[in-house]
C-alpha cells in the first residue's frame, strides 16, 4: 500500500524556519528582523527581554507575577506600600 504525499502546509510545517532547499524561509527572517527591532528599543543586557506596557522590565520571578495579578497597572493600589523606584538601578 502506498503511503498518501503529505500535504504542502503540513511539510512546510515539518521544514520550520527552512524552505526545501535549507535557505531560511523569508516570512521567518521578516518576522525575526521586526522582533530584533522590536527587542532593540529596550537596550537589553540578556535574555529574557521583559516588556510591561512598553517599558523595560525585570525577569525577577515576583515582579512578573505582581504585573500578571495587576494587569501591568503601574499605579495598582498593590504597590502603594513600596518605596519609589531607583530609575538608575540595574535590572536582570
């Protein structure tokens, strides 16, 4: 029995970032351009990069989780307790 072609989507799928040929695919690099770009603006030292509401954010595990549970709300009544923030303080 022979075994049914697959599909053009599901091998383009199988290929990933590569086209037949094992060129990168151009909607790939478009897409990874627009991200480094994006990732530019925040003058980062690693990774992950973490935005919150277009500013530069911490991957400290508790500070994501207060901007998750305050929906990114900077001025959120959960910080009002908090001592103001140090803008020259390094962030990880």
């Amino acid at each position: 029995m022979k075994k049914p072609r697959e599909s053009e989507p599901r091998a383009a799928r199988a290929a990933g970032p590569f086209d037949a040929r094992g060129w990168a695919r151009l909607d790939v690099l478009a897409a990874l351009a627009q991200d480094v770009g994006a990732a530019a603006r925040f003058d980062s030292d690693g990774t992950p990069i973490v935005a919150v509401n277009g500013r530069k954010g911490t991957s400290f595990a508790p500070f994501l989780c207060a901007m998750v549970l305050t929906r990114g709300n900077a001025d959120h009544p959960a910080f009002a307790a908090l001592p103001p923030g140090d803008p020259g303080a390094h962030l990880h």
